[in-house]
C-alpha cells in the first residue's frame, strides 16, 4: 500500500517537474490517491525543489488543458490545503491557483442539480425549523412586553397599545372580507313588465293574505334566498320576503339585489322589514335556480361574522381615540393650572 502512495506521488511530482502537455492525466483516480497522500504530510514541503516563474493560469481537471510550462527556484512553495474525500465525487472542479509565488488547490463547491449549494440548503432549514422552546420563549417575550403596556401607570401607553392592536385587528378582518368579494355578472336584457295600478293593488292583497314568505337572516342574500323565491313562484305569484336582524336603509338594498338576482318585480316595501315580489306574467323557471355570483349558507354566514367583528372593532377605536383626546384635553387643563398657580405665587 505504501508503494502505491509514492509511486502516486511521484506522478504528481514529476507532471510539476516537467513540461507536461497535456494534463488530463491527473483527473484519474491515481491523482486523486496522490492526493490524499499528500493531505497528510500538509504541515511539510510537498516537494523536494520550489518552483519560480510559475504562469497565472488556472487549471481546472476535468476539462481539456492548455500547454503549462512549470520551472523550479529556490523561494517558490507548494501548499496544498486540506480537501474533502466528499468534494471528489461530486462533480466538483479542482484548480490549481497561482499567487504571489505560492501554488495552492482548491475545489469549488458542489452544486445540486436544481443548482443550489447544499449549505444553502441546510442553513435555510435551520432557519425554517425552529426548537419548541425558542417558540416558547419568543411568545413568552411578547406577552411580558404586552402586560407591560397593558399595567403600565402612564394611561396613554395604555390606550396607544389597545388602539394599535385595534387598528391591526381592523386591517385583518379588511383583507379577511376581500375573500369574500364576488364579481358581479353582467345582467342578462330582458323586458321589465309594466304594471297598472290597478294590477299592482290586487297583488298587494293577495300577497298579504298569503303566508307563504322567505326569511332572510343574518346571512343576507345569498344563493339559498333566491333558491327559496323560485320555489315558491312554482305555486304563487307573489312571494313575501321578511328581513328580521335589518338595518336603517338596508331594506332598501336588499330589494335592489333580489330584484337583480331573481328577476323579479318589487311590488311593495313595508315598515315590518318585508318586501313583496311578483313572479311576472311570462315567467319561465331557470334550470340553476341558484345564481353563480352569489355566496353558499357557510360562507355567507363566515363573512357575516366578520362583518360584526368589524363593526364592533371600529366602535372601540372610535371610543379610544375619543378617550384619548380627553386624556391630551386633561393633561393641558392640568399645565395649564399648575402655571397659573405658579404666576399668583410669584405676585
């Protein structure tokens, strides 16, 4: 085995020495055992003569070489760093740099297929994967940092931390309702029917005494509403459509989207939150009686949670800014009569 080091490192040795014109030869596994020969005498002269005048060309095995001319000298040495057994198989390329009279190898990093460097990889993994107790910790951070604002004697640090952790919930529950946005279709043309008076008279009766009706809760309008109308127009002409949690103008709306969905006729409005629809003389049941751009019952009830979340999220920054100003109000009462007092001691 040892004759078979040396033997090794005479090649290398002797491709140094002389003019070689092509050094292919030491991409081959004799090179790569001379190598390792090599790395373990590190710390002593890899050769028994220097070498001068040594042409600043970078060599890189496993590619075909130029014609390199290598002369010897006293004051010229070869290092040669420790490398990797893992860098030899992996398509690694190793050079042969030459500067300030110093010869040196070095073997580039190896690249994955998809071409990033594997510690890269590792690093970005370490990052991605955190400990259970750095989490801990962290949240633990937070929540001293939050009790402190929160106990704090100063009352503006207090109302300031709420009104931004309002201000955040605001902004959430904004991007949340963007989900839930869904693009109106283009109304189809049909022919509004006209009705007399007299006509429409008649259909407020009948559709009064009629207890046939559709609720329209805390969802609003979605598609199970207007499913609901069409059901009832199989047997009706009327239908009456009761609004119970309904807001101060949202009746009005309501009746406008309907209309719009079921291509209906809004007969009558009344102050009981319930609106009156006619089917129309010339209707014609649709084979999907539940529109496209409508919300299902999960997620018309999903957004109207985040309404009222919403809601009650602005009334109590509206509180807190209102607090706040009272507190600023306060505190220049306060400057204010303490130099006031300050003034009548001075006379």
């Amino acid at each position: 085995m040892n004759y078979s080091l040396c033997r090794d490192s005479s090649v290398l040795t002797s491709c140094l020495a002389n003019e070689v014109s092509d050094l292919s030869l030491l991409t081959n596994t004799c090179f790569t055992r001379s190598l390792s020969y090599l790395m373990s005498m590190q710390k002593q002269p890899c050769l028994s003569r220097p070498l001068l005048d040594v042409p600043s060309t970078y060599a890189s095995f496993g590619f075909p070489l130029a014609r390199t001319s290598l002369r010897f000298h006293r004051q010229t040495v070869v290092h040669i760093k420790w490398i990797p057994a893992r860098y030899m198989n992996t398509g690694a390329s190793v050079e042969l740099k030459m500067e300030n009279d110093v010869v040196r190898f070095s073997v580039s990093k190896p690249i994955d297929r998809k071409g990033s460097s594997r510690e890269g990889k590792k690093q970005n993994a370490k990052r991605a994967k955190m400990s259970k107790k750095a989490k801990v910790n962290e949240l633990k951070f937070y929540r001293l940092k939050a009790k402190k604002k929160m106990n704090s004697p100063n009352p503006e640090v207090r109302i300031r931390y709420k009104l931004e952790k309002a201000k955040r919930k605001e902004a959430w529950l904004i991007e949340k309702l963007r989900k839930f946005e869904v693009p109106k279709t283009p109304a189809e043309a049909y022919d509004p029917e006209i009705l007399t008076e007299e006509e429409k008279h008649y259909l407020k009766r009948t559709g009064e005494k009629k207890k046939n009706y559709v609720p329209v809760g805390r969802r609003g309008v979605f598609g199970g509403v207007v499913l609901n109308m069409h059901l009832h127009w199989k047997k009706h002409e009327t239908v009456k459509v009761i609004c119970s949690p309904c807001k101060p103008g949202q009746l009005h709306e309501y009746a406008e989207e309907l209309a719009r969905l079921s291509k209906g006729i809004v007969i009558d409005i009344k102050h009981n939150n319930t609106i009156l629809f006619y089917r129309g003389k010339n209707y014609v049941q649709p084979i999907v009686m539940s529109p496209p751009d409508t919300l299902s019952k999960d997620k018309a009830l999903e957004k109207y949670r985040y309404l009222q979340s919403l809601e009650h999220t602005s009334q109590f920054i509206e509180k807190l800014e209102k607090e706040l100003e009272e507190y600023h109000k306060h505190l220049a009462r306060y400057k204010q009569s303490k130099e006031d007092a300050r003034q009548d001691s001075l006379v």
